[in-house]
C-alpha cells in the first residue's frame, strides 16, 4: 500500500492549478446537477443496442447525439466509419466518435474511451421501470439501461468541461475522445480503427484513461491494475453422422459424450485447481503484503459472490480474491449437441462440442499455456482408446493486462479519488478479461489506467440497472481532480 | 434355431383350415389391392400428430375415420375415452378404439394392438413429397406420414377382414382391436385403460399381437422375441442461484460442472464398458448357438447402423449384435443448463442436469440395479469433496421384455412368415424398449408377440416414411396365414 500514501502526498504539491480554481469547478458541478441529469435522461431514452440489428439505427442515433452534444462544448468530432459488420455484413458498424478538446503544449494529453452502445433491455424481462426512460428514485438512483453502462460514464466526461467552463477555469489536460458504439457486442473493427489511428488522431497522446469499470465491491472503492487473460476452447468429439436412439444402438457403437465428460473431468477437480501439468508454472507468487491487503478489504460476503449465491473454495477473504485475481482458473461451460436439431432426449449424440475456458494471469504465457493443454487433451484422448474424432481449437485468446500504480497516471487517480471521495482506492484486480485495456496498451503502448464510476451492483448487464446519483456526480469531480493531479504529475516527471 | 424348423413342420397338420381357403384369401388380398391402397391413401390425409395440440383434432378425426371403416367390415367398435392429458390438462385425450370381431368359441381370441397416430411431418422439414398425401414411386414405395408407422400395419387388420370376407372363408380367429392414438406422445392413459379392461373388454383373449414393429434389417426378416429395459436418470447438481461470471468468480467459487463430468466419466469408459460394480452380476451369458446364429444374420454393416453413421465398438456382427440385444448398456445423453435463460457461453453454469439411461436384459432386476447407481454415484460424489449439492432422481423405469419362441403364438407367426416370405425368420432381439409390449404382458398375463411389418429403412421419426407396397401387401396375408396358423396350433395345445 506504500504506493497510496506517496499518492496521497501529491496534491500539496500541485501548484500549477490553485485549490480555488478546483473548488469553482466543484461548485460548478453541484450547480449544473439538473441540467447533467437531464442530459443523461436524453442519453437513455435512445436505445442504442449493438446486439440487435433492428436497433442499429438508434446505435447511429446516439453517435450524432453523442458528437452534437461535444460539439456545443467546443470539442473538434470527427465520426470514424468503421465499415460493414464482419458476422453480419448487411450492416453497418457505427462510426467511432473522436473527439479533440485542447492542445496546449503545457498539459498532458490524456485519451479517454467510453462506449455509448447499451445492452438490451425490455420490461417484460422484469424491470421495475421502462428501460429507456430515467426514473429517479427516492433514494437518489438514477434507473434506465446505459446509466452506468457506460453512458453516464461517458456523458461524465462532457458534463465536466461543461463545469469547468462554467467555473472559467481551463480544463486541466488536453483530451482525445474515443468513444464506440460496439462494445457490448464484440468491439467489431475497433482494434484495427486504433491501428490506424496510432499514428494519427491517437500520436501525441500520453496516457489513456477507460472509465468502463466499476469498484470492486459497494462498500469499498477500488483502482484495478490488473485483469486476467481468457484462452477460449472449442472442443469437438465426433463418432456419427447423427444421433442414434439409445435403445437399438446403445453399447454398439462409440459414444461421444463418454469421451467428453472424460476428458472435461481430467481438466479441472471439484477444488477448482487445475489439472493440466505445468499450467502453474510461470503463475508470479503472492506476496505476502499482498495476501495482509486483500484481507483487509471492505468486501461483505455477498459482494465477493456478486449475487450469485455461489459456494465460496476458500476459507479467507484473502484466498478467495487470490483465486479470481492472481491466479488462474478453469471453467466448464457447456457440452453442446452439434448437430442442429437433435431431438430425443434419450439418443445419442453423434457429434458434440465442449466449451470452456482457462483464465490467465501474470506472467503465463498464452503460447505456452496452449501447448499444455493441447498435449494433455491429447495424451487423456488417446489413452481412453476411443473410436471417435477430437478436434481442438482454442477460438478466442486474449492475454492479461497488468499496468504498475507507480505510474503518473495511477497515481493520479488515487489521488483523486482520496479528494473526491475522502477515501484510498484500493488497488485491485479483475478477474474477468477487458480485450480493449489491452488492445490499448499494446498498440499505443501508453500507460492504460482502469478508472471505476459505479458500483458492482449496478446491473450493468442485468435488469433495473442503475447509477447512485452520488456516483454520476462525483464521477464528473473525480475527473476534474484526475486530470488536474495528471497535470501535475506529468509537468514534475517533464521537469525531472 | 431348432423352434423353427419345429415349426416350418406345423402346416401339413393344419387340417382346421383347408390350404383352399388359404387360397382363396391371397387371391382376395391380391383382388382388392387397389382398394386398399387408396384406403391407406384416405388415412395418410388425415394428419393425425398426437405430439401438437393443434392437431389433437385430427387424432380424433382419424379415430372415428377407423371406427367407421371398422364398422363397414361388421367389426362391434367401442370408442373407449381416456380423460384429459397428464401434463396439458386442457387437452382431451383421444380414444382408445376397441373393436371385437367374431365370438367363437372353437376359436382362439387375439388381441390385436396397433395406434392411429403419428409423428410430425412437414414438407419443409426435407420429404420430396408432401408427408399428407400418399405418393407411389416408380419402385413401389408407398411414401407418407404413417405409412410404416403404424397405419399400414393398423389398416391390414381391416384389409385381411374384407379379403376374408371376399373370399367368402371365416376369419380364422376372433378378434380384439385395441388401437391407440396416443402411441407417439407418451402413450398417456393406456396402462390404465389396459388395467380397466383386463377383466372386461380383454377377459376373454388368448394372446396378443403387436404390428409396430420392423424387421431387424432391410435383408433379414425377423421376429424380435426380447426387448432391453431402460432406466433413465436425471442427476442434478447445484452450486449457486445464478450463473456466474466465469472470469469474475472462476477459481472462487464451486462450480457443477466439474462434478458432473467428473461423476458422468464414472459411469461407463470408452469400449461401452459400464463402470458401475455389481452391474453386470445377473445377466444371461449368451450361448455359443446365440452367438453362432447371429453372426449368420445377412445384416450389413449400414443396417447394423441404422444410417447413423456410428462407430462399433466390436469385431464380430455377433459382438455387435450381442451389445445392443443381450448386454445392458449405459448411455451419457447430454447436460443442461437448469436455470432457464442462461446465455452467457462463458458462464459458470449455477445448476445442472445430466441426463443418462441403463438399457436392461435378462435378468437384471431395476430395483437392484437402481441401487448400484445410486450408491456409486454418493460413493463417487463424497470422494470429490464438492460444495455443490447432488440429487439422484430415476425418473423413468421399464422393465426389459422377453417371450419363449416355443409358444403356439410364436410358433404360428414364424410358419406363417414361412408360408408367406417364404423364409425363415430369424429370432432377434431389440436393443430399445416398447413399453406398451410389458404393459400387455404384465397386465393381461398373456404371450405378446411382436410381429414386424416394415422395414427398418422406413423412416417411421424421420422424413419420407414409406412403407413397400410388398410389405404393405404381404402383411394382409401374413395377419390371415398368422391367424390360421394360431387356431391350429391353439386347438391342438387344448386337445392336448
């Protein structure tokens, strides 16, 4: 945790943006509150789903409405087409909104992604309220679909230049907006528009900042550092051209399924640790600081299981967030008959496809990993002397994403944090995978900082999703105070 | 094979029915051939789906078409209701059609059982022709939904009345109809029927003769004297309320999956071995003439296979052949998702069923064999130390089936395929189960012979059912050969 107090030291020592200009810009916030709410309630009733083809319109709708509302605010937009949609050619992906606010040589250039696509949503699924329209409920939350994920995020962003200039202050940083339209299905063609744009709209950034992230757990707030990797296996075991009837062919021919749970069983142990020799190998050990810190967190039980009621392997807290932060794991998703429209509940199935996935951390390697696992389902296949077909394929491969707090860029958001909300983030991990922070980091190889605005339960892909309004508020703040303290930081590091 | 050569011998002593009127009745068959294909052509149009409500009308429809062409031929018809559907209790259930033909004392009474529904069919589906009406290839195939399965065989019945009567010879035999409409959905409310009718409508009956059956291949006439019993199982596993996020909680927490692949794999290995101890302690050892007379079975491999296309697990036709009619086998059907809705693929799935099924032989008791399964998979299940939550349901028992060939019903079935095929029929087993076949046995304590009119190839659940104008034909005059054959040998049995 030394990293924290270093950070927390840092505001004494900016100098460049005085106290009072900060406080103008905070009161300016409070003093736009209706208007912010407002904007966001505009944001959520066009219901930009990326998922369904028949709402892509509104997908588009939202970019303009996105890209007129940075323009009112003197933000230079461009929409970046990003061509027709790789699994759906007949459409056509919405433009990324890019966007430019401020080019002074004295302020670092920070580039900020958000997505302004939602998840579906529909009342009949159970929602307390109309989905695409805000509700605010007593207790000060704002409901709709996108309010947490990610449009109240991203509406955070022009609300605080809003406040600054409502404040006359200068936004302390230079901002490059990235904003997508596909992130809640597949982030299709971003990866190669960030290719393109490395060394264009995207060349003189110097940090990037992916506010798409919530705190590890209602009760304590969190900067996450560190997210695992995902290998994505596809495994197919073939022994017909169709599905036979148990009865008149079972214990003649050779059964897929037998083969399957087989080697699915010889993958993973109901302790959860994995089978597969020499996966563990290159796992980075936990330090025992570490082990102290991760106990010492603010997590209620029910958060650690982020209401699923599932059954927690571990006796401590410490050991339960180790298992989905630092260490790797194996989950068995599905066995699917593969051919379409198999029926009886008693055949056999001829051809099946099992699905599941290997989570990665530091500092294993995707290549190795793969080599085990092949060689090992291979080996267990062969053993079992079967008659069938086992084809394996790892579909979908993403490595884990680990950024040190040392940097600037952290600190300042610890710092900001410590202003805004009087408390110290703690550092943390994320157990699932975000390809985006890494896709960042390897093509703009610059500093990529996970910055949380809502809350784990907000239900950001569930129904009645909501934002605290103290979340959206402070949100803005927390902005304004990360780039001051960006500044800051960045003009020390320049003089040094 | 010694029972048939003892029964090719019966016919020279059939001295109760001259080979004249024989004769004469073939000559019938062959007379009115035309008359009873468009017969089979009127009941092809009636789509009479006993699977969807919305066909439920066509089932009855097709109830009373059979009662009335029944009533044409002097048959007395009951139409026996059965109540409303089990499980869609807004459904009535169609009848049962019993009918009764002939009172003659110097007569056997044989309970005929056929059924009046059919599967689904839809020209979409694949057929070449629409499945609704009758089409007449080139090569004699009559093609239609229920041709094979089962209103060919139900019609013959009627057919071999008129073609008596036109040849002006009694039937040889009193008759008992008992056709079902619910064959293909469950069979709902037949057991029952059956126990209420035992002592009345069935009192008087000296055995049963089932025509839903098929050859055991395309080249080998058979009678299938054994059916396996099936014990079908649903093994829950539950680990939480919800799936979870597989990045968010892999590694945390227990997930179901990994038992049940893991209990799944204890079952049974690779070679079709079932791995349950004590399993195997009560079947029949199969005799070295068994074995010998199937290996000269003319089934080819593609029969063997029914156009699945699977692999076998054995060297020999007889190892084959033995494996799916003399041994019990075990088959791993598939693993479901049990909470509705759940999508995500890379899930942690919160609860699960995993379905699977024992096929039973001779003489295997279920109550005892429902206990090794249930034992090894608790023993299986505490060895793992799971957190999940195991249940072990057998939600489905039958019981197997078999009949000595050396009974008078048997023995004139085998000569009267003689006399008509002009082949010896080979005695087989089926791997599957036919219910109904125990329920006939078991309630009206009588010899239930199976005896097959189609051929395996008829598509009877699949696209372009047809049944060969040749069996269709052939199986009027095999009824009529059949019931002569029976009276004789059921006269000399009660002179005896």
């Amino acid at each position: 945790m030394s990293t924290i107090l270093l950070a927390s030291m840092t505001s004494s020592r900016n100098d460049m943006v005085p106290s009072v200009v900060v406080k103008d810009f905070l009161f300016g916030v409070d003093e736009l509150e209706n208007l912010f709410i407002e904007r966001l309630e505009e944001a959520v009733e066009i219901p930009s789903v990326s998922a369904y083809a028949e709402r892509r319109e509104d997908v588009f709708r939202m970019s303009e409405w996105t890209a007129s509302k940075m323009r009112d605010l003197g933000v230079e937009v461009t929409l970046k087409p990003l061509g027709k949609q790789e699994d759906k050619p007949e459409l056509e992906l919405p433009p990324l909104v890019l966007g430019r606010y401020g080019r002074d040589s004295e302020k670092p250039t920070v580039l900020v992604y958000c997505h302004y696509d939602v998840q579906p949503a529909a009342l009949e699924d159970g929602w307390k309220h109309d989905p695409w329209v805000l509700t605010i409920e007593e207790n000060g939350r704002l409901c709709g679909r996108g309010t947490s994920d990610d449009k109240g995020p991203l509406i955070g962003w022009l609300n605080m230049i809003e406040a600054f200039q409502k404040a006359g202050v200068e936004v302390p940083a230079n901002l490059v907006f990235c904003f997508e339209g596909m992130e809640e299905n597949g982030s299709f063609g971003l990866r190669k528009a960030l290719e393109e744009e490395a060394t264009k709209f995207f060349s003189d950034i110097d940090c990037v900042c992916i506010t798409d992230v919530v705190w590890v757990s209602d009760e304590q707030l969190s900067i996450p550092q560190g997210l695992r990797g995902i290998l994505f296996y596809l495994l197919t075991i073939t022994g017909a051209d169709q599905d036979a009837h148990s009865g008149g062919f079972g214990g003649q021919i050779s059964e897929p399924m037998t083969d399957m749970v087989n080697i699915m069983s010889s993958l993973v142990d109901s302790s959860g640790k994995i089978l597969v020799p020499g996966i563990y190998d290159n796992v980075q050990p936990v330090t025992a600081e570490e082990y102290e810190s991760y106990n010492k967190l603010n997590i209620s039980e029910d958060s650690l299981l982020g209401g699923t009621g599932g059954r927690i392997l571990h006796e401590t807290q410490a050991d339960a967030l180790i298992a989905r932060w630092k260490k790797p794991s194996l989950s068995l998703h599905r066995i699917e008959n593969a051919r379409p429209g198999a029926g009886a509940v008693t055949s056999i199935p001829a051809k099946l496809v099992g699905k599941f996935s290997i989570r990665t951390v530091p500092n294993m390697k995707a290549k190795d990993i793969n080599k085990l696992v092949q060689k090992h389902i291979e080996d267990r296949f062969k053993s079992l002397g079967s008659k069938n077909d086992l084809e394996i394929n790892c579909a979908h491969e993403s490595d884990w994403f680990y950024e040190s707090s040392d940097h600037w860029n952290y600190q300042a958001a610890i710092q900001a944090t410590q202003e805004i909300w009087g408390v110290n983030p703690a550092l943390t991990c994320e157990g699932g995978s975000i390809p985006i922070a890494l896709d960042f980091k390897e093509i703009l190889q610059k500093n990529v900082l996970l910055l949380p605005v809502g809350r784990p339960t907000d239900g950001a892909h569930s129904i009645n999703e909501k934002l605290d309004k103290n979340n959206y508020i402070n949100a803005i703040k927390l902005y304004g105070s990360y780039l001051k303290e960006a500044r800051a930081l960045w003009q020390q590091k320049r003089q040094a």
